[in-house]
C-alpha cells in the first residue's frame, strides 16, 4: 500500500521535526489493577446488595469483572481489535434492552440505568491496557456506588462507602508510584506497608472530612414530583374486593361480639375493618417501613367514623359497593377525580413521600392526609368515601410506592372563625353516639369545655385535659368490666393506649356537637440523617382524631401524652444536618452500649444480694482480667527487650546514592557507558556481565529498592558495603586490560 503523505502546503505552517503523538505505555503494576478491581467490585456488590436484582446477575456481574481484569491484564500490549468489535456489538444490544426496560418503567428508570451501567462496566474491564482506562474504571466505581446509594434505605451502606474509599485511596497512591516510576525508568514493584501506611490514613479521614461537610451542609427534603419511585408494575387480573387485609389478625364473625384478640406484636390492631379498644398487647420495634418525606407528617391508614361501645368501625362498611376503583395502564394516579372522596377544601399545602416496606404490610395505602396523586405499582385500587386507599394485595416487603397529599393548612385563628354550619353529610355519620352508658363522659366534656367560645378551642382543651390528666401507658390489663370502654378509660382504668385517648377525644367532642373520627396509621418515625429516611418501627403504629371545621375541612388532633397536639400545623425545621447526625448517633451508641452493659447491672445486683452464682461468675470474670492483664504486660515488656534484628538505616547515612554513582563512573571508565534506552537495572546487569562480577548486578538492584525510600534495611547496606570492593576491583582490572590492549 502507498504511504499517504500531506501535501507540503498544509504542512508548511507547522514546526519541523514535530514528535508523533506517544502512545500511552502499558500499565504493568499489578497492585495498581488489583486496588481498582477491588473498589470496582465494592461498587458493583453495593448495586447488586440493593434488593433490585436477581441472584444470577448478583454473582454473574462481578465474575465476569474478575475474568474481564485478567483477560486486560494478560493482553494490554495487544491490539485486541477482535475482542472491541465483539464489545461495541455487545454494548449495542445493551442498549437496545435499556430502552425496553425504559419505556415498561418510564416513572422510575433507576434500576433500567443501574442496570446498564452494571454491565457497560463489565465490558470496559475487558480492555484496560493503560493507567488512563484504569482510572476511567476507577470513576465508574465511584458512579456505580452512588447508584447504590440512591437504590439502598440501609445504613449498613455506609460499610460499601467506607471500603470503596479504602479501595479508592490505594488505588490512587499505586497510580501515583507508577507514574513515578514511570518517569524514573523503574519497573513495577510491589509496595510494603502501603496499605497501613497511606491507604488506610487517607481514607479515614477522607472519613472526618466527609462527615465534617455532611454536618455542616444544608440539605433540602426535595423531590422530583413527575417521576416518583415505585417498585415493579403489575397487572391486577380481574376485581378485587379492597376491603382491609392484615395478614397477622384473622377475621371470623362480628368481632364485638366474642372476646377481644391480643394484640400481634407485627401489626396494629387498628389496620383492620375494626378497632376493638379492649384489645391489649405490644407491638414489636421492629421496622416496618423507611418513608422519605418533605416534612414529618403522619402517615394515614384506616378512618372509623362508628362507635359501638366497645369499639370502632367503618359505617359505610368495607364491602365493594361503598369502595371505589381506580384503573390505569401505569403506576400513576390522580385521586382528585374520584367520585366518592369528601371535596377537597383550601388552604393546604403539598407534602410527597416515598414509602419502602422493610416487612409484609396489609394491604393498606397510608399516605399524608389527603392524598392527591398516587404512584402504586400495580394496575388497579381502591378508595374508600373518607380518601383512605387499598392495595389490590397484602404488599409485601421489597415494595416501593410514592403518595403526593395536599395537606389541610388552616391556620388557628382561620379555625376559630369557622363557626358550627356543619353539612348534613358530616352532622349526620361524624355526631352518632351510643344510646346510654354515656352519661359522665358527657358532663366532662362540658365541664373542661366551660370557657370554650370556638369548636376550635373547645377541642384543644379536651386535648390538653386528656394529656396533662392521664398517664400513657403500654402495660395496662384488661377490661375488667362489662361498660362502655371510654367510660371505662376516663374514670376507672384513667391510663391506656393511644387508641383509649383518641376514643375519648372523639366521643366528648361528639357530645358537644363537633363532629370528629379516629384514623390509624403511623407516626413520622425516627429520622435517619445519614439515609434521609425516617425509620418506621412496628411500635410507631397509631391512633389520633380528625375534626371537621365548616369551610376548612379535616384537621388533625392527637390528645396522647407526649405527641404534638395539633400536627397538621407546618413547623419549619433546619435543613442543617449537624446536630440532627451526632443525636442520631448518640442515641444508636446508647441502645448498643444499654443492650451490653444490661448483664453487667444483673450482675452486679446478684452480688449486691449475696446471690452465690453471681458472686462466683463475678470472681471468675475479674481473676480473668487480672491474669490477662499482668500476662500481657509481661509478653510486652518481653517484646521490648527483644533485640531488634531488622533495624533500618537512613540512605543519607549510608551515602548509597553518592557510592553508587562513584562505581559507576569508574565502570564508565573502564569503557562500560550506559547506553540512553537502558533503565538502571539493566545497565547493572549488562555491567555485571561484561565485568564478569556478578556482585555489580545486585549493586543495582539494592541502589534501585533505596532510590525510593528515606530508609533501607541495615543488611542490605552491610550488603552494599561488602560487594563495592569487588565490584571496583573488577571495574579497576577491566580498565588496566583496556589500557594494555591500547
């Protein structure tokens, strides 16, 4: 084939003898490749770790990344043009599936681009010949552990973050040897104490730093409202019935009419078409669900508008005829126009949450009051008259969903002057009281109320009285008589649940004329700084009290000692994450070192009381202290006296540079020059040789090992010292031939 040249009059302009561009060397260091792949495996495991993917991708991804490295390592002098021609195929088909996986989940692509970039990263490691395209794979470690991290709820995630940067810091150390070396003419070598020297210093406190400007930066609770995180979609064959489901209560006959069921430590009992309020237990602190939201609001379940007596329902019944369904070809929906749901008044303020079930959950929708726009992953729901929503199936843990709610913004004095012009529709299901057995609630309520002028005053004092009155308490027996259970909890038992407290809320408010009903849910829960989720625990589970105002609408009371009595009011809160991270891990720390030191104070109260098996564990553990620590001072006062055989010396003392370059001009000398291709070692091993002195090439290789370092083992410079002698000699005898040959 002809050389094609330019002609001269393009080349003219441009300055002779200009190089051709280098091509980048090789990259040979094994410890290099080694740091990279480990932070780009950390990547690829926090990804595959995020509950989004099956076990084959899991183990398939980060396999074929360990025989991509292998296979660049072996072939990074190569052209390799087979092996990019078979890639470009493979990332076109890549792409052809992202763009299907896209377009079935256009309302949240994370998994689809997750997913891509799981194996664009798998092709890219199969052609690594450079430190420039190990540092590309370096980054895409780095982007695949923030993919991670937008995917995960855990803080165990932090985990995944911590070895990436030990990962990151080595790799980034070994890049910087071998760029020196580079430079130096040095070939790849390993480096000892790296990893405790520099790597594992540089990330702990990339550590402090990073926590330092986590603390001290603001961060805003926004979100992407088009686009809301769901899980996987699903088409709902068929009807379904959208009455409550919970999976750990059983529902056989009229519940009032047999004696109450405990409480599941799994689920509240109020997350069915029921509330029996003489039903005792404790729920578990387990968690349930973590919920991203604007603001911490409660998250709304079931609303029981029927009291009974014993307890609460749902007037209009839970059946299909007073619930209705909303069908779409995706996960959105736009609850405003459903027919059955109570009008929606102003003012009020939008809220969105995200909400990601930790455990099986019944089939209950909760969202901040009122919902307005829902992204669910199935095809079908229903929503009951009082804007309460219901799964077409028990959701199960792994799933995501995502609620928008215009929530009720009336401000106090807007309440006060709503005056008492209830709709016929409200007075008539929101005012209904037992016939008899009432009688001493009813005089209560007037008799906190007496100063009342306003529906809105008189519920906060009920509120205030419920609160600062009675005590809140979990252990409380049962029902131990045959009465109505809110007359039962204000003037006998005068303690309870949740559910005691809103009941009396609702019910006084009722006898006075304001119409009021009882919702379940739960609270906001304990707010993670470091995920940006609140944690939901089984135990968060609760019960508050909806009041009507004319014109407002619903608004929020909760009347249980130690909650926000009015939690419908906006309160602005920091966005400075300092305090909110260093309470958070404070109180983690307390619950660990509780959970420890709690057999220590068992212990230590058995030996108070002269408990002999307390007294003898606690002898034994102490003799045990005792011996292990006058054993181990011994071993180390031991250890210290040892003479310490591999003691260094400094290569400035040594003079191991300045000695090294005195034999080499004597070798140059005697006619052996090094030659300007030639690395240091190679023209000791070429000296060696000519000077038939095999001492000389390990002169070089110990001159090599000290260049880069401020100290040498003392063997070796005893070792340098015995072979300069011979080595000059040599040098000495080679330049008297060359003169006698002359």
């Amino acid at each position: 084939m002809p050389k094609l040249e330019l002609p001269a009059s393009l080349t003219s302009g441009l300055p002779s003898g200009m190089p051709a561009r280098r091509k980048r060397p090789p990259e040979d260091s094994v410890a290099l490749r080694a740091w990279v792949l480990a932070a780009v495996l950390v990547g690829e495991v926090a990804v595959l770790t995020s509950g989004y993917f099956d076990v084959t991708t899991g183990l398939l991804v980060p396999f074929l990344t360990t025989i991509a490295f292998a296979v660049s390592y072996r072939r990074r002098r190569e052209k390799n043009y087979l092996i990019k021609v078979m890639l470009a195929f493979f990332a076109l088909a890549l792409l052809a599936v992202f763009f299907q996986e896209v377009l079935s989940s256009l309302y949240d692509t994370r998994v689809p681009l997750a997913r891509l970039f799981l194996w664009i990263q798998v092709i890219h490691a199969f052609d690594l010949p450079a430190r420039k395209d190990l540092t590309y794979s370096l980054l895409s470690g780095l982007i695949l552990l923030a993919a991670g991290a937008v995917l995960s709820t855990n803080l165990w995630y932090g985990l995944f973050v911590l070895a990436f940067l030990v990962c990151a810091s080595g790799a980034m150390t070994q890049m910087h040897l071998s760029e020196a070396r580079e430079k130096a003419g040095v070939p790849a070598t390993g480096s000892r104490g790296l990893a405790r020297g520099v790597v594992v210093p540089s990330a702990l406190a990339a550590v402090v730093v990073g926590f330092l400007c986590f603390s001290f930066l603001p961060q805003k609770q926004g979100m992407n409202l088009t686009m809301m995180p769901t899980s996987l979609f699903q088409n709902v064959q068929g009807d379904f019935s959208g009455s409550v489901e919970n999976p750990y209560y059983e529902q056989q006959g009229d519940p009032f009419s047999q004696p109450p069921t405990d409480i599941s430590p799994d689920s509240y009992h109020g997350f069915n078409p029921y509330m029996d309020l003489r039903s005792r237990g404790r729920l578990s602190d387990e968690v349930v669900m973590k919920v991203k939201s604007q603001e911490p609001v409660p998250y709304r379940g079931v609303v029981f508008d029927e009291y009974n007596g014993k307890g609460w329902e749902i007037s209009t019944g839970d059946g299909e005829e007073s619930l209705e369904e909303l069908r779409a070809d995706g996960p959105r929906y736009d609850l405003v126009a459903s027919r059955t749901v109570e009008p929606m008044q102003d003012p009020s303020r939008q809220v969105a949450q995200t909400y990601y079930i930790e455990k099986d959950q019944p089939n209950i929708i909760f969202g901040a009051f009122r919902p307005e726009t829902l992204f669910f992953p199935a095809s079908g729901i229903k929503i009951d008259p009082y804007g309460s929503l219901r799964a077409p199936y028990e959701i199960p843990e792994g799933s995501t969903y995502s609620v928008i709610s215009q929530v009720p913004n009336a401000s106090p004095e807007q309440l006060r002057g709503a005056g008492t012009d209830y709709p016929r529709a409200v007075e008539d299901p929101y005012l209904g009281l037992p016939a008899s057995g009432q009688e001493r609630t009813r005089k209560l309520a007037r008799e906190v109320t007496a100063d009342a002028t306003t529906p809105y005053d008189a519920v906060l004092a009920l509120t205030d009285h419920l609160q600062t009155g009675y005590p809140y308490d979990l252990s409380i027996p049962p029902q131990q008589k045959n009465m109505d259970a809110v007359e039962y909890f204000l003037f006998e038992e005068q303690r309870g649940y949740c559910e005691q407290f809103s009941s009396a809320l609702a019910i006084m408010a009722r006898s006075l004329g304001i119409p009021a009903r009882i919702v379940t849910g739960h609270t906001s829960g304990e707010y993670n700084p470091f995920t940006g989720l609140h944690e939901v625990k089984a135990s968060d589970a609760h019960a508050w009290v909806e009041v009507y105002f004319p014109g407002y609408g619903w608004s929020t009371f909760d009347p249980t000692p130690g909650y926000n009595q009015t939690p419908w009011e906006y309160r602005e809160e920091s966005n400075m994450q300092g305090s909110k991270a260093l309470s958070f891990v404070a109180g983690k720390a307390g619950e660990v070192l509780g959970a420890a030191l709690k057999p220590v104070g068992s212990l230590a109260r058995g030996v108070a009381s002269l408990d002999p098996v307390s007294i003898i564990v606690a002898g034994l553990i102490l003799g045990g202290m005792s011996l292990l620590f006058i054993y181990g001072r011994r071993h180390l006062e031991k250890k210290r006296r040892k003479p310490d055989l591999q003691h260094s010396v400094k290569v400035s003392d040594a003079r191991l540079y300045s000695r090294y370059k005195e034999i080499t001009s004597v070798f140059e000398e005697a006619g052996v020059t090094r030659e300007e291709h030639e690395t240091p070692e190679e023209y000791a091993r070429r000296a060696a040789e000519e000077l038939d002195e095999p001492g000389v090439a390990r002169l070089g290789e110990i001159y090599l090992y000290a260049r880069f370092r401020n100290a040498v083992p003392a063997r070796l410079v005893e070792e340098f010292d015995r072979l300069e002698p011979e080595a000059l000699a040599a040098a000495e005898k080679a330049r008297e031939a060359s003169r006698v040959r002359s």
